[in-house]
C-alpha cells in the first residue's frame, strides 16, 4: 500500500488513500477537491525522497465538513491578589479525506 508524506497546514502529514483527518479551517467547501503538490516523501515499492519535494507527485483531497473542536478553558490567576481571568476558545477545523495518491513521473 502506497503512503506519502506531505507538508500541509504547516505540518507533515503521512497519509494514504482513504485516510481521514483534520486541518486548520480551509476556505474550500465540502465537496470541493484540493491538490497538493508539496510531497516530501513517496513510497509505493521503492521509496523516492524529495529534495525538498517530490517531482511530479501529487495527493488530491476532498474537503468533506467544517467544525469547530472542543472549547478549551484558558485560566490566569495571581495568587493572593484577587486576579482571575477566564476565558475559552474553540478552534475551526476542515474535515479532509485523502481519494488519491498520485505517483511521482
């Protein structure tokens, strides 16, 4: 089974066929297809390296839903001074699901 490794939402991503993860928000809609050219390793039956990427390799996803992760509690406090402060956030995230792994010319 062939695998690569990517550079994408300013991490490195190994994915393959198939596999399901999450991003930074995108501005795609779902059902939209987005190519990555950026292929920092390839690996089918021999193993190519980029140098920094891969030629002529390509992965394709496909945007599938939007979200927003679970709130995370941000608590800052002084002791013995009467300080507190609370706050939440909830980061966006772009569901992606990678339909295929394009082989280097």
């Amino acid at each position: 089974m062939s695998f690569a490794i990517i550079m994408f939402g300013g991490r490195q991503v190994k994915v393959s066929e198939k596999d399901v993860f999450l991003t930074e928000k995108m501005p795609q809609e779902p059902g939209e297809s987005v190519t990555v050219t950026e292929v920092l390793l390839y690996n089918d039956k021999d193993t190519e390296i980029g140098a920094p990427f891969v030629k002529g390799a390509s992965v394709t996803l496909e945007v599938k839903s939007h979200g927003k992760a679970k709130k995370v509690r941000v608590f800052k406090m002084k002791a013995k001074k009467r300080y507190r402060r609370e706050r939440g956030h909830r980061q966006q995230f772009t569901k992606v699901e990678v339909t295929k792994v394009g082989a280097p010319s």
